[in-house]
C-alpha cells in the first residue's frame, strides 16, 4: 500500500508570535517550528499502516527551503522518502496551495492521501479536501479512526454532531485529527537513516498572485472578567447580563 | 517554557557538530514534553521510572555512546553527555538511572568485557532490554575502594562470592551487576547477573533526593560467578574501575550541569513576570546580579564537561579534564540552584516549583562517583606529579 501524506511547516504553538516590522508576516526571530500536529498524526497514522499492511510512506511538504528539518523529521520518524516543493515566497490562498499540491501527487503511486484536518497556523481546513477533488479522490474529512482492509477503509468521522462510520473504496483521501493515532519520537537510528533516504527537491510554481495579504494584527487583549456580586443575590443581574449583553442565555 | 529561558544555552558551541544538535533537540523535545511532566511524581511517591526507561530504550537512548554492531546508537560519549544534561534538566531521577546504566553497568562491559561477555551482555544491555547496574561501594569502603571486603574465592571454573554492596544504583530492576571484590592478589571485577542465586536485595535507600531512582543494597551470600564472567585479569579489577569513574564523571557532571540548568529555565520566566514594588525581579540589580552569575558558571561548567567528554571521544585519558568537570559542575549546580530558590522566594521553597527538587537532587553529584573531596585529590595528585 502506497500511503503519501501532506505535511507543513508551521511556528511551534508553544512560541510567543509577535507580527514583524512590516506588518503582513510574523517575526521569525526565536521562534520554533514543528510539523503541524495534525499532519504529524498523519504522519505517525501512514507508519502504523505501512508497518501493518507493508508500502511505502511518501511524505509531501510544500514551505519555504528550512522545511527540510521538518521534512526530516518525518523521515526520521520512518517515512520512506519525500518531495518538497520549495516554497521561495509569496502569499498563497488554500487553492493555490491544493494546486500546487495536487500537481506533484499526480501520476505517483497512492491507495491513501493523507492530511492533517487543518494546520494550527492558517487553520483553514480547505487543503487536503480541494487536492482529493483536484485528483479526483473520495475523501472523508475530520477522521479520528481509519482501518483499511481488501482495498477498503473504514473510518470514524468526528464532528460536533456525533461519529459518522463510512466506508471507501481505496484509493482515497483522508483528512485526520486529534485522538487518530500518537505521534512517535523518532529513534537515534531513524534520524541518522533519514539523511540518506530519498529527498526529491521541486521548486514549487510561483504565486499566482489571486490572494494578497494587506495586514496582519494580533488579537485585541482580552479584557478582565467582571464580579456582578455574591451569593444569589448576584443571580438576577448575572442572568440579566448573561441575555442582554453576552447574548448566550435567551 | 518562555524562550528566553533558552538565549543562555542556544550560543554556538564548536564542540558540538550537526549530529549533536540532532540528538540534543530529539532528547530535549521528550524530555521536555514526556519525562517533566512526570517528575514531580517520581519524586515525591518514590516511584521508578520504568515507562521512561522502556521509552528511552525504544529511541536508542540506552546506547548512545556504543557501536550500532553491539546495539548502540553509534553516537559519541558528547552524544551520551547531552542527553544526560537535557534530562536531568528536567528530571535528576531519570537521568542518574541512564547515567549509572551507560557508563558504570555498560561501558566496562564494552571497554573490558571479553567477546563471549559482550556477545551475552552488551547488545541487551546497549539495546536498554536490560538495566544494567555497577556494585562498588561498601559498608566499609566508600571513597576507600581498595578497603573491599567482599570477597571471591576460586572453586574450579568458578569463583564463589559473598559480601554485601551498597549504594547500587539500578540495583533493583538490573539484569546485571558489575562487582568488585577482593581476591588473592588485588581487586578482581565479575559480571554477575541478578538472577544468579545467592543474590538477593538488601536494603532500598530513602534519600534527600533522586527519590525515585533505585539506590539498593545488595547482598552476596556464596554466590557462584563462572570465570568467564571475570572482567579483565586477576587483580586488575581496581584500576579497570578506576578507568570507569573517570569517564562516569562526566557524565555526573553533566547532570549537575542539566539540574542547574534546569533551575535557571524557570527561575529567568519567574524574573521576568513576577512583580514587587512595582517593577519586575529583572529589574532589581540584586537579581540581575545573580541571573547574571548563574548563566557565567553554567556557561563555564558546559564548555569544561563538553570538553572532557570531546577528549574522551579522541581516545585521550580524562581524569584530570573529567575530575575537573565533574567536581566544578557540582559545586555550581549547588550555587546556582540555591540562588534560584533565593530568586523565587517562597515560591522557591515549595513544591509548587520544582527548584526545591533539584536542590535536594543536586547534592548527590558532590559525592556520587567521587567526591569534591576525592576530586580535588585526584587533581592536585596530577599536578604534582607533572612537576616531580
């Protein structure tokens, strides 16, 4: 089973992120990248398979030239080989993003493409579902579990509204969240492997130019709470406020 | 953690190559998100890491400094110091029980062992299947190591056994023991493997701190070690651990150099938020002062110990660089700990901060594998016989 996953880079949820000087980026400076969580479960979800039903795992990452040591990372965690389109900058909506992707996917070998549901920096969620329908994929959006057997997977869908179980013809497209599978720390071994397991390096097309970010601002602080009173005498005012100006009791 | 906690350990160190790094971030990433979350715990419940061991051995961390052919990682002896610093950043426990099985229950095995000993011990023992612990110290023998009074008697192809060991860290959970004891002509070294019969636990230790590390007693009563368990020649036992401690320190230098460390990452946030009269700590000069001589010996302990374990990685001899290394990060690690616990305040003085933890954890690197003051001997003794 041929499994390719799409994996970004994005800054490390535990970095403080302040917006640049020029106002429509973030200040780099100090701040630590990861794969975002949600691909690493991908990640980790491929290498459960492929040591479960043999394959191979193909990893596609498109982000600037200091991905690699993200792209590394999930060689070391046991991904067979991986493309990177070099990202050299410019601003891309989640269509472009998806073209760019789906053009290099097409014509290789691939019974599961994998995503995580969203990244934690752009957080669209758009990506992996525009790539399965640019390749003309099924695909099943927000999967907290995923067994494949006879050419078929079944797989939980989880949203607000409870478990969906659907099952699909392979080969098909997942995107994937929380509670789908651990993520593993690679081995010693694994990082001194990945040095030398295939990277193929394709200069990603340039931006079309159809999305431009005018401004980036950091969210308002948030103000303190408010004691409305003790006891229940609090009650009536709380309940007032809660309905009238909160608007979360009617 | 704030990432100013990290500007005093991200300066370029020329010691540490591409490789290090690598191993420096993959340990420091576990260590930060798996092994400091379940510190406290250990600590106060006196529990044995055995989740983390069992992690530790599925990443390779078991065998850092060994050939990948006996099981290791294939990685260097700075290697093996940089994931001791980066746990016990976090957590002292953890740290000595890797400390104690690579480099006093494994290394002699790989530096001495004969090949049957290393083809039946070392590849379990590098691949962390096995614990492995090293049985020195004595009721009566402490610094004193020739003061041995366990004893081994030659009985055909064996020899037999019997006296009693303390202090044995891993001693518990070990497959294997490493042991000194006292034959005819010097201080003879065998493997004895847990399950020998004869071998049976004495006394688990409650100490001031590495709570949940296993510091055990163990007793030897005619317990029979099959020559081909010896471990060098007759009599040659002394000098082989002497060779081991010298390489052992600075791996206990390391982890006082991780412990200190690990009180600066949370006493510089602490400076920074909390507030009094009306300015943040960082702004008293009392607390720059001391933030400031903090960084200075930590700086100083990790370029001397990354040195000593840089020239054992050229195959030179160490005790005089590793003496040095171990006997000044030790006493640093005390200081600096100290004044993070005086920067904190009450703060520092509870259990809601880890500092008080690492105090307590800290003190064990002024005795164990030597003490400061067999250190400063080790030292002078080298000095004056260079100019003799």
């Amino acid at each position: 089973m041929d499994i390719i996953v799409c994996m970004k880079r994005v800054p490390d949820s535990a970095a403080k992120i302040t917006v640049a000087g020029d106002a429509k980026s973030i200040e780099q400076d100090g701040v630590d990248h990861v794969i975002s969580p949600y691909d690493e479960i991908a990640v980790e979800k491929a290498l459960q398979l492929k040591e479960a039903h043999g394959g191979t795992v193909t990893v596609v990452c498109l982000g600037v030239a200091a991905a690699t040591k993200e792209i590394r990372q999930a060689l070391a965690m046991g991904a067979d080989q991986a493309v990177h389109l070099k990202d050299a900058g410019g601003n891309r909506g989640p269509l472009e993003i998806a073209q760019a992707l789906a053009g290099v996917i097409k014509g290789r070998a691939c019974d599961l493409l994998l995503f995580g549901k969203q990244s934690i920096d752009a957080d669209n969620g758009a990506v992996g579902v525009m790539v399965a329908r640019l390749l003309d994929l099924p695909v099943v959006s927000l999967v907290a579990q995923l067994d494949v057997a006879d050419g078929r997977a079944t797989v939980h869908r989880q949203s607000e509204v409870g478990t969906e179980v659907i099952e699909v013809t392979l080969p098909a497209a997942f995107t994937v969240q929380r509670g789908l599978a651990e993520p593993r720390y690679p081995k010693i071994k694994g990082i001194m492997q990945a040095k030398k397991k295939p990277l193929e390096e394709i200069d990603a097309p340039a931006p079309a130019g159809t999305m431009a970010l005018d401004k980036l601002e950091p969210p308002a602080a948030r103000e303190g709470g408010r004691i409305v009173g003790e006891g229940k005498d609090a009650v009536g005012e709380l309940v007032r406020l809660l309905s009238q100006e909160a608007k979360v009791l009617s | 953690m704030s990432p100013l906690a990290d500007i005093t350990f991200s300066e370029p160190i020329p010691f540490l190559q591409e490789q290090h790094l690598e191993v420096r971030e993959l340990i420091h990433r576990y260590a930060q998100e798996q092994v400091k979350p379940r510190a406290a715990r250990l600590d106060e419940e006196k529990v044995f890491p055995h989740d983390t061991v069992a992690e530790l051995a599925e990443m390779g961390m078991l065998g850092v400094p060994f050939p990948e052919e006996v099981g290791g990682a294939g990685l260097d002896y700075l290697s093996y110091i940089l994931v001791i610093e980066e746990l016990a950043r976090v957590c002292g426990t953890t740290s000595i029980t890797v400390a104690a099985h690579t480099s006093l229950g494994t290394n002699p095995i790989y530096q001495f062992g004969t090949d049957l000993q290393k083809e039946k011990y070392l590849r379990k023992l590098a691949t962390g299947e096995m614990l492995g612990a090293f049985a020195l110290t004595e009721p009566g023998a402490g610094s004193d190591a020739r003061a041995s009074k366990t004893t081994a008697v030659r009985d055909g192809d064996d020899w037999i056994v019997n006296g009693v060991k303390v202090y044995c860290t891993n001693g518990t959970h070990a497959g294997t023991v490493i042991l000194t004891t006292k034959t005819e002509n010097g201080i003879t070294a065998f493997i004895a493997e847990k399950s020998f019969p004869g071998i049976s636990n004495g006394t688990l230790e409650d100490k001031l701190g590495l709570r949940g590390s296993d510091t055990r007693e163990l007793v030897f009563e005619d317990v029979r070690i099959p020559d081909e368990n010896r471990v060098g020649e007759e009599g040659g036992g002394f000098k082989r651990f002497m060779m081991t401690l010298d390489a052992g320190r600075i791996s206990i230098g390391a982890m006082a150099l991780g412990l200190a460390q690990g009180a600066l990452d949370v006493a510089l946030p602490y400076a920074i938020e909390r507030k009094q009269f009306g300015q943040t700590l960082g702004q008293f000069g009392a607390i720059q002062e001391r933030l400031a001589d903090m960084a200075v010996k930590i700086h100083t302990a990790r370029l001397t110990l990354y040195h000593a374990a840089a020239l054992k990685d050229e195959g030179r001899h160490v005790a005089y660089a590793g003496s040095i290394g171990k006997l000044y990060a030790s006493e640093i690690a005390m200081e600096v700990i100290d004044s993070a616990i005086q920067i904190m305040g009450g703060n520092g003085f509870t259990r809601e901060y880890p500092v008080e933890r690492m105090f307590r954890d800290a003190k064990l690197c002024e005795i164990g594998e030597g003490t400061s003051e067999v250190q400063r001997l080790v030292i002078s003794r080298m000095m004056l016989k260079s100019v003799q």
